[in-house]
C-alpha cells in the first residue's frame, strides 16, 4: 500500500517523476526502486495503490494535469486520479484512484 505520513525527509517518502514517452511518466519510489502501480490494472474507484517492479504496463503510466491548487495526477490505464482516500487527514491513510471531485485530497504539490 501507499500511505501518507508526516514528512521526515526518508527515502520512503520521496518519489521520482521519470519521462516514458510523451506526456507520460512513471512515479518511482527512491528507497525501493518499484514504480507506482494500480494492482491489477484495475478501474474499480476506491482501488489503493501499491508500488510493484516497473513493467511498462499502463497501469504504471501517469499523466500531469496543470495545478489549479496543486497537480491532478492520472493513470494512463484507468483515467482515475491519485487521491488520499475520503480525504482523509489522518495518519497511514490510503493512497488510492478516485473520480476526479475537484477537492483538495485530489491536488498535489511537487517539489
């Protein structure tokens, strides 16, 4: 699972955004090398998100949407977005694809 946690500069917590082809991108975590990657390629909404060895699968493949208060990021695969789930501000909280609501658990900043 992908989660969200306070901030505390570990490897764990850092991503690298890698050009593919075009506008599309695969979302690399620095500690464990594994892309992020919607188990199964699944379009079920609600789906958490997991990190898995990079395959070139679609379900791997992620696009930028301009900010409008922070990025929408969608999967090639499914068309959802990222989102921390019920926007949820707790602590260990799941990642996971969602229809995109335009709220604040949906935007991203990217430093």
């Amino acid at each position: 699972s992908v989660i969200q946690w306070p901030s505390n500069g570990g490897a764990n917590q850092q991503w690298n955004i890698v050009p593919v082809s075009g506008q599309l991108y695969k979302i690399v975590n620095r500690n464990s090398g594994k892309a992020l990657d919607i188990n199964n390629s699944s379009h079920r909404t609600g789906t958490a998100l997991q990190q898995y060895t990079y395959n070139g699968g679609n379900n791997q493949l992620w696009y930028f949407q301009p900010p409008s208060g922070g990025y929408v990021i969608r999967n090639f695969e499914s068309r959802q977005i990222l989102e921390v789930g019920g926007g949820s501000t707790a602590d260990g909280a799941a990642i996971s694809q969602w229809m995109p609501l335009n709220q604040s658990n949906q935007a991203w900043t990217i430093q």
